[in-house]
C-alpha cells in the first residue's frame, strides 16, 4: 500500500513546473532587452551649442600699490 502512495504524489510537482519554468522564461526575456538592447536603436540627436559671453576686463589696479 505504501506504494500506491507515492505514484499519486507527483500532481502538485507538475504545477510548480510550469511556474518556475513561466519565471525562467520572463528572465530570460527581461534579460534579452536588458543586456541586448533590445533591437531597438538609439535616437540620434544633434545637439549644438553656441555660447557668447561679452567680454569682461579687469578693473584697474589702484596706483598706490
């Protein structure tokens, strides 16, 4: 009788399969975009700047030192 025990104890095994192999499949996927980029390509922007600052002079110094 003991042996018929066992064989009816793999039903609970066959769900937690199929949730551990859903979570090995959703890594594999978040690590495909994660490290591959994805396939997606970078936007290129042009980025131009121009920058004019007046021209500052110093004060004169004082005569005296």
């Amino acid at each position: 009788m003991a042996e018929n025990s066992n064989s009816s104890s793999g039903g609970g095994n066959t769900g937690l399969a199929f949730i551990v192999g859903g979570v090995v499949v959703l890594l594999a996927i978040v690590a495909y975009f994660v490290f591959a980029g994805g396939g997606m390509t970078p936007e290129t922007k042009d980025v131009n700047v121009d920058v004019n600052l007046p021209e500052v002079a110093a004060p004169a110094a004082p005569a005296g030192q």
